[in-house]
C-alpha cells in the first residue's frame, strides 16, 4: 500500500456476532480512512443451504413435503405408538462396522447422509433403507478376445478389486454398482490390450493394470466407486502361434549355441598351441603329461595297458629304413630294364603280315 494515499477501497464482508450465525456479503467498494483498528476474532458461520449437499450430488430431502408424505407419516408414527412394545423391533435397525445405511422416506433420500455403524431409527411402512457394504469386492473379468495392435488374437482375462467409497452415490447414481463396474472392466480391457503389440503384452503387464485401474477409477468415480488394483491374470496365445515361437525361440538357441561351441573350440585350440610350445621346449615335460595320463588311466576299472615309447627309440631304425629305401631308388633309375622279347605270337603274326 503506498503510505501517502489517505484511503483506500475495499469489499466489505458484514459478519455478525458468534452467536447470531449470520454472514452477509456485499461487493460494493467503500472509501475508509487508514486507521488501526483493534483485532477482534469472529467466528464466520455458514449456513447448511450455502454448501452444496453431498460433493454436487443433488437430492430432494431438503424440499417441502406435501400434504399425502405428512398424512402417511402422521400414521406411521400412530401405528408405532399403538404397537409399541412390539414395534421396538421393527423400527430400530443395526448395522456392522463396514456397512452403511441409506435411507429413503416416502421415495425421498432423508437429511443426515447414510447411517452406520451401529442403531438407527425407521418409521414402519414409510422408510425404506438399503445397505451397503464397505469392504474391498474382487471378480474375475471374462476371458477377452483381443486384436492386438500388430493383429495378433489374444485371449486376456484379469481381476478387479475395488470398495465403495461414497454410499449415496452408489445407491442414487448407478442401479447396479457391482455388475456396472464388471461390464466397463471387460470394455476397458479390450481398449487398452487394443493399443498395445504382443511383444507389449507379454513383458509390461504391469504397466498395462496400472493404466486400467487409472482409467476405471475415473470411469466409476461418479457411481461412488473406488477401483484399488487391477491384475492381469493370463494371456493365451493360439496354439500355431506358440508353435511358432517355439521354432524360433530353439532355433535362436541353437544358433547361440553353436556360436559358443564355436568360441570354445577356438579358445581351446589357442591354449593347445601354447601347451605345445611350452612342452616343445622341455622334452621332461612330455614324460610328465605320459605319467600324468597313466595316472588318469588307472583310477578308471579297465583292461586297457597303454606303454608310452618314446620316438627317439626309433629314430635309427627309421633313419636306416628311410636310407635303403633311398639307395634301391637310385639303382633302379641308373639301370633300366631292357625290353621283353617279341613272343613267338608277335613273330607269327610279323611273318604274316610280310
């Protein structure tokens, strides 16, 4: 507020005493000088009629009755007095800790919300209450034929659980709140499942519950329906189509297989190469790995006797073996073998034909 203006307009707003419970509001701008005033603390009272009744939920129990409604309740209430010791059990009714009470009197919904837990009071023959119940309520949704978003067929079913949250709404606004909420869970399942690939629907189940309870709370939250979860149970897919998967799942494990075979073969064969070079360089090392696989051997139960010899036993009977060999080569070019006669049949025919 800047400190030279003197005054300064503002909507006023009369509040009466705390007793008095009257509060008068007025749009007109009023010209005040600035004065401290002394702070008094009010109480601001609204009255029942300036609120709306039961979150915008509108009802009748607030209006005028006519003559018939006074008339029957002027009766009701004599037929009580003239049965009173008896009519103690018809008019008193409980309900449990997870239930309430919604009544109607003469078709109108009576001032004070729903009643419960515990006793409330009904006029005979002009009061009509319904109950209902609090506590969490799970069904299964029908198996869905669904046409995925890639036009795969998939048979989906799932399970709801939800609880009433407000009475009234659900005994005024839906006839039936339980089979109502059933039939927009099998419509919301097959419109989710209908925007998602297969692949989708097999690996983000729990993305695809999380947005179906979002969209079926706020489908029900005017029927005073609250839905908690929603689960996927199974996807069934059709027979050839699993079949299918199958070849290709074992046939992508074959070829993973074969690859790694592969790769062992190779790792093995570096490592051979490097053992033979190692034992290569220390004729002692071949012995060793003979002793070792004898060793091996014998833990086994057979008859097989393996003898290692070692090569260079043999080396000089090979040497001179390889040598002779050799030499009868060369003595057979450097000599040819002279031509076989003619065959008296060879002469005989050289006679003849001269």
């Amino acid at each position: 507020m800047h400190p030279a203006s003197p005054h300064q307009h503002r909507s006023r707003l009369h509040v009466g005493s705390p007793g008095s419970g009257q509060v008068q509001a007025s749009s007109s701008t009023e010209t005040f000088p600035l004065t401290p005033q002394p702070q008094h603390q009010h109480t601001v009272h609204i009255p029942p009629s300036a609120s709306l009744p039961y979150q915008g939920l509108k009802t009748s129990e607030n209006d005028d009755m006519g003559c018939v409604e006074i008339l029957a309740t002027a009766i009701s209430v004599l037929i009580m007095i003239l049965t009173f010791p008896i009519s103690v059990f018809i008019c008193f009714k409980v309900v449990s800790e997870y239930e309430r009470a919604v009544i109607f009197r003469m078709g109108r919904l009576r001032s004070g919300g729903a009643r419960g837990p515990g006793v409330f009071f009904v006029l005979p023959c002009v009061d009509d209450y319904y109950p209902v119940d609090l506590r969490t309520v799970s069904f299964d949704v029908p198996p869905q034929e669904v046409l995925s978003k890639d036009s795969v067929t998939v048979t989906v079913d799932a399970v709801v659980y939800y609880r009433i949250s407000d009475p009234l709404k659900a005994v005024i606004q839906v006839y039936n709140y339980s089979h109502s909420t059933s039939l927009l869970a099998a419509t919301t399942l097959r419109n989710v499942l209908g925007t998602r690939n297969l692949s989708e629907l097999l690996t983000e189940r729990k993305t695809i519950s999380d947005t179906m309870q979002m969209s079926l709370d706020e489908a029900t939250d005017p029927w005073g329906v609250k839905v908690e979860r929603v689960e996927i149970k199974d996807v069934s897919l059709p027979t050839a189509l699993q079949r299918a998967m199958a070849a290709e799942a074992e046939a992508a494990r074959e070829a993973r297989a074969k690859v790694i075979a592969a790769e062992g073969e190779m790792k093995s064969s570096r490592a051979l190469r490097e053992a033979s070079e190692i034992i290569s360089a220390s004729p002692s090392a071949l012995q060793l790995r003979y002793l070792q696989t004898l060793s091996s051997i014998s833990t086994e139960k057979n008859s097989t006797i393996i003898f290692p010899l070692p090569m260079e036993l043999l080396t000089p009977f090979l040497n001179s073996h390889s040598h002779g060999s050799h030499q009868q080569q060369q003595q057979h070019n450097m000599h040819p073998h002279p031509p076989a006669p003619a065959t008296p049949l060879h002469r005989h025919q050289h006679q003849h034909h001269q």
